[in-house]
C-alpha cells in the first residue's frame, strides 16, 4: 500500500509543478473568451436592436461560464490523477469550438443590425454589377441551368459540413499535434467571420426575391434537394460577407495539403467547386466569394501568429 501511495504522492508533485508554470486556460479557451466578451458588450450597448436578448445574453455568458468551468476542472483532474476523466476532459475541450459553431452563426441573425438597422446588400450587389455588368448570383444558376451543374455545385457546397467535423476528428486521432494546430486556426477563422458578421448585416444573393424563391424551392437531384431543404427550414439571415463557407473550406484545405496531402488534394478541388457554387447557387455576391478567399488564407496564417504568442504566454 506504501509504494503506490508515494508513486501517487510524486505524481501529484510532478503535474502541480508542471501546472505552477502554466495558465489552466488553452489558447482556443482564451480566444473563445475574447470572442464571447466582445458579443456580449456588443449585445448590451445595442440591446434595443437586438432580437430576443434575454435568450442570446445568457447563452453567450453561459459558453464563457462553461469554457472556466472545463479548464478548472481538468487542472483538478490533472492533479488527482484521474486518467479517464482526464482523457474525457480533455477530448471535450478540444472539440468543443466545433459544437459551438452553428450557434454562434445563426445567434448573430440577432445583432447583426446594431450598428447597420438595413441591409447592406445595395452597396455589395452594386459592386458586383460594376465588375461583371450583371449580377452572377442570379444569373449564373439560371443561364446554366442543368441537373448535372447543379447536382455538382450543390454537392460542393454541402461538403463544407462534413469536412468541418470529419478532418478534426481524424486528426485528433492520427496527429495530435496537427489537430491542435487545426482546430485552433479553424476556430480563429469562424470567429474572425462572425465578428464581421455581427458589423456587417448582408444577406447575400437571396437578397434578390427571385434568387431567394429559387433556394427554396425543390429541384433537381438529391444534394440540391438537401441544400433547399437545409434553406427552407432555417430563417437565419446574414453572415454573406465574408463566405465563411470559402474561408473556412481553405483552412481545412490547407490543413490537409500540410498534414494528409492525398486529402489535401481532394479537399482543393472541391473548394474550386464549392467557391464556384457560393454564387452559383444563388448564396453569395461574388464579392462574398473574393473576400471568403482573401479571409481564409490569411486567417489561417494569422492565427499560426496568434497561437505561437498564446503559447509562448503559456496558453497551450
């Protein structure tokens, strides 16, 4: 009984002093806190714009209660020494940003009109009248109107969804290290867009009446039928500039042209595919697309920055 109480006792010495030289908080916990403080401060100073505050406020305050309440326990766990537990913990705080995700898109349908009380589209839509003298968003979908494009850009499009989830679970299970390099650099990205979504209120092709009626109405094969299936039942509007679809596409592209080059490759073509679909299927202004590109690539190195300076801090 002597030997394992004292091969316990110098465990508990050796993660406590492993811990006394670190903060209990990830870096993906730290950049989770910035960006639910910055919602709520949003929220509160333009709550007489805000749809529903009383449901958005206390769930945003809950998601930075939880993020403290997991961090605090996992150190807890770490010093009793409680590998399962841990394993459980630590798997949880890995993946949760990805949990979080659909919320805290379709949540920002509530605040996006704070600073802006009417949609922007006007202004973008023009941009794209000046460049292409046409909208593309309408007119792409309608003048190549074939099952078999259709088919094809609105399977792309879909794929975001499965990559999302599919490429972090794999590599949290095939490369540690790449998953948490992932996993933050994806989180970075999906909060640099929603940021910009909360500021920005544009809705994107569907602003057009007609371009909206097509989105919702069945047609098609089966991936088209999923994706009106997906826009008929969600009411939420927004979050078109930049196309997080495109930006975060590259991130996992990159990711994957790093870590497993044979997905990396396949993951390229269908983010050319999918980057043609954003206004082929009537989802973005082309200048959604351009600015998805533009955010995707350099989210991703800049978040590489954000998270060698978290670590050096020492938030891991």
């Amino acid at each position: 009984m002597t030997k394992p109480s004292l091969k316990n006792k110098h465990n508990r010495i050796v993660v406590q002093a492993k811990l006394a030289g670190e903060n209990f908080l990830s870096a993906i916990d730290i950049i989770t806190l910035v960006f639910c403080s910055w919602i709520l401060a949003y929220m509160s100073v333009g709550i007489s714009r805000v749809n529903e505050p009383w449901v958005h406020i206390p769930i945003y305050l809950s998601v930075a209660v939880m993020v403290l309440i997991l961090a605090w326990l996992q150190q807890q766990t770490w010093v009793v020494a409680k590998p399962r537990l841990l394993s459980a913990l630590s798997f949880i705080r890995s993946i949760y940003p990805v949990l979080l995700f659909g919320y805290f898109f379709t949540s920002s349908h509530a605040f996006n009109q704070i600073i802006f009380t009417d949609w922007l589209d006007p202004w973008f839509m023009n941009i794209d009248k000046s460049v292409f003298g046409y909208y593309p968003s309408l007119e792409w979908g309608k003048t190549f109107n074939y099952v078999a494009l259709q088919e094809l850009f609105h399977f792309a499009y879909f794929c975001y969804y499965p990559m999302i989830l599919g490429l972090p679970v794999y590599l949290y299970f095939k490369q540690p290290l790449a998953f948490k390099e992932l996993i933050f650099n994806l989180t970075f990205a999906f909060y640099l867009c929603y940021t910009i979504f909360s500021v920005l209120p544009v809705i994107g092709g569907r602003f057009i009446p007609e371009a909206m009626e097509i989105t919702k109405t069945y047609h098609g094969g089966l991936f088209t039928h999923i994706m009106v299936y997906i826009y008929r039942t969600s009411g939420h509007l927004g979050g078109a500039f930049p196309s997080s679809h495109i930006a975060i596409t590259l991130v996992l592209t990159v990711a994957a042209l790093k870590f497993i080059r044979p997905m990396g490759i396949v993951f390229a073509v269908i983010a050319f595919f999918l980057t043609i679909a954003t206004v082929y299927c009537h989802y973005h202004w082309a200048i959604d697309a351009f600015a998805g590109i533009f955010t995707g690539i350099g989210a991703y190195y800049l978040a590489n920055y954000v998270r060698a300076k978290l670590n050096h801090a020492g938030f891991h």
